[in-house]
C-alpha cells in the first residue's frame, strides 16, 4: 500500500460536539505490537502488529499484520478514531463498524467490501481486510486515459448499486437504522451511507493491461468509508454518487480545480444514473456541499495566507456555480 497517497490535505478541524479528550486512548504507533482488547473471547489473544499509520483529518489510518491466536496472520488496513487535533471520535469508530457490517451483507455481492476483521472499542479501532486498491479519483490524477476507458463499466456498475440499495429495504434487515425524512418526493426508501460516494469507490489492483483497446471486463470495484447507515429517498443516494463526480475535480491539483466540474465526466453520469435522483435531491446535497466546502476552505491549514484562502474561496464559488448550473440543465 502506498502510503504517500493516503495523505489528505490538512483542514483545521473544529472540535464538534462529539470530540473526546485523547487520554483514554493512546495514538497507535509504527512498529509495535498491540495486544487486541475485543468483545469477542476468542478473539482474545489477537495481536496487531502495525506496520505504518498516517495522520489524515478526521483519523489515523496504516497498515499492519492481525496476528491471530491460532497462529494465522494476515494482512490488514487499520483506523483509529483520533483527528488531527488529536480528538477522539467514540462515534465514529460506532458508525463505520455499523456501516461497514451493513454494506457488506447488502452489497458484498457486487462490489468488494473490505470485510470488517476486528474493533477494539479501548483503542478506538477497526480492522479491515487489507485490499490492494487504486481509488477513483487517484486513478484520474494518475491515469486520465485508464480512468476513462473503466468509467463507463463503472458507472454500470454503480447503477447495479443504486438498485441494490433500493432492493436493501426488503432484503436486508434494516429496522434498527434511523430513516431520514426529505421535503421532496420520491419514488421510495432506499440504504443510505453518510460516506457513500464516488472518492470512497476504488478498483481492486492490478488493474488489467487493455494495450489501447477498451476494456470489456471492469476490474472488481471495492467500496469502503461507508460510515453510519441510514433510510433515505434513494434520490439521496443517487444524488451524493453524481454531486460526488462533478467534485472530482475539487482541490488538489490546482490545475484541476480551476478547470472545475468536468461535464463530460457529469453528462456520462448522467446517461447511466441519472434517472435515479432528480433536481431537489441534487441540490439538497450541493447546498450541502457547499457548507461543508465553504468551513473547509476558511479553515484551511492555518499557516496558508489569507491572500490564498481568498483565492480558494473564489475559484470554489465559481466552481459550485458551475456544478449547479449543470443540474439547472439536466433536470427540470
Ligand atoms: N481495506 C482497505 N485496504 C487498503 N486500503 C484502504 C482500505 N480502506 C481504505 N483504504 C485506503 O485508505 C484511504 C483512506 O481510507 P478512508 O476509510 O476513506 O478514510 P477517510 O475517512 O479519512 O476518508 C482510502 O482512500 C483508501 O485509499
Ligand atoms: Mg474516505
């Protein structure tokens, strides 16, 4: 795993409601050994052995060897619950354990999700199956040609997922999760993730060579990041997928986020799942990405001036307008 790219860019983090004082909990180190403190007796005597970890905004996140008692070991993606101001997030470590259980019963079908191994609630930990991966959105910054000839597979793909979510009502057991009440109509209930979108999907590694020619087969698609489980309009899961592609773009490398939302990225999206949300719904999300957008840039990394945080500011408003003035043309 390449840990380089799993840096993300510092936002300076408000201390929510939720955030705990770190001292019951204590950061998790490269190159130590942990003895796992689990729910489950057997478990018992599971040790992880951690490899690397690297600081992103919102938690700690590094590989390791899971070193279990009956002498197996295999190889593991950890996440630990503490940001970058070094709060603990008690809920969120709930959240993407219920989320990540939840999603793999309703759509370990068709695409990967990374089985959920282990939660330490001491170290506020959760332990997946390590999946070689190249995300979405580094495959765009690293391969545009590749990310073009898988994306329309992929969008058929995320088209089997959007009905699978909407078919989750009934096949899945989903009585105990919080349903979301919109002001718009729809066409009915769908599962809903908090972290369900398009920079949090990934192709499973190595990607297979197509010499130039378009592939047929898509690689198998691996989603992960689900966090908290919830009922909502399935417009509300359509809407995060595509408000999530015309994103794509946003921030680093410069030079994309000027050009703003890529239209034909937009259009392609639109031909495959568009049908699936409709113009309330998009809105609703971009109006909630423009907040959360709007305090991430004010808060960005206190030592960028404000000379640069005004030019973000600016090329962020122009590229939102873009990205509402394409959902003002595709829907009524
Ligand atoms: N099971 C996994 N195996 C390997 N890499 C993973 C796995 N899950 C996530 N990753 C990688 O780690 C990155 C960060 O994980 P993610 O859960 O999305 O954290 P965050 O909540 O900070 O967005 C992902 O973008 C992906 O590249
Ligand atoms: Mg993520």
């Amino acid at each position: 795993m390449n840990l380089r790219s799993l840096r993300n860019p510092p936002l300076n983090i408000a201390r929510g409601k939720h955030a705990e004082a770190t001292q019951d909990c204590r950061m998790i180190m490269p190159g130590r050994r942990y003895h796992l403190e689990t729910a489950a007796d057997e478990r018992k005597n599971d040790r992880l052995l951690l490899k690397s970890v690297i600081q992103r905004n919102w938690s700690r996140v590094g590989s390791g060897v899971l070193e279990k008692a009956d002498g197996k070991t295999e190889p593991c993606f950890v996440k630990q619950y503490i940001d970058r101001t070094g709060a603990t997030h008690r809920d969120h470590l709930r959240y993407e354990h219920d989320g990540a259980q939840v999603a793999a019963s309703a759509l370990g079908e068709i695409v990967i999700v990374p089985a959920l191994l282990l939660k330490d609630e001491q170290r506020l930990l959760n332990i997946f199956t390590q999946v070689e991966l190249i995300t979405v959105d580094e495959l765009l910054r690293e391969d545009e040609h590749a990310f073009w000839q898988y994306y329309p597979l992929l969008l058929e793909r995320l088209a089997d997922v959007l009905a699978q979510l909407e078919a989750s009502t009934s096949l899945v057991d989903t009585s105990s999760l919080p349903v979301k009440v919109r002001d718009y109509r729809s066409r009915g209930l769908a599962l809903n993730f908090k972290g369900f979108e398009i920079r949090n999907t990934g192709y499973h590694l190595p990607l297979t060579s197509c010499n130039g020619n378009s592939p047929t087969i898509l690689p198998p698609v691996v989603m992960f990041d689900f966090v908290r489980p919830y009922l909502a309009p399935i417009e509300e899961a359509a809407a995060k997928l595509l408000i999530s592609i015309g994103l794509l773009n946003w921030g680093k490398p410069l030079s994309r986020f000027i050009k703003g939302p890529d239209i034909d990225m937009l259009d392609m999206a639109h031909h495959y799942i568009g049908d699936w949300t409709h113009r309330e719904a998009l809105e609703a999300e971009l109006a909630m990405q423009r907040g959360f957008r709007f305090d991430a840039i004010k808060g960005a990394n206190r030592s960028e001036s404000s000379l640069k945080k005004i030019g973000l500011r600016s090329i962020g408003h122009r590229y939102l307008g873009q990205l509402g003035k394409w959902v003002e043309n595709h829907y009524e």
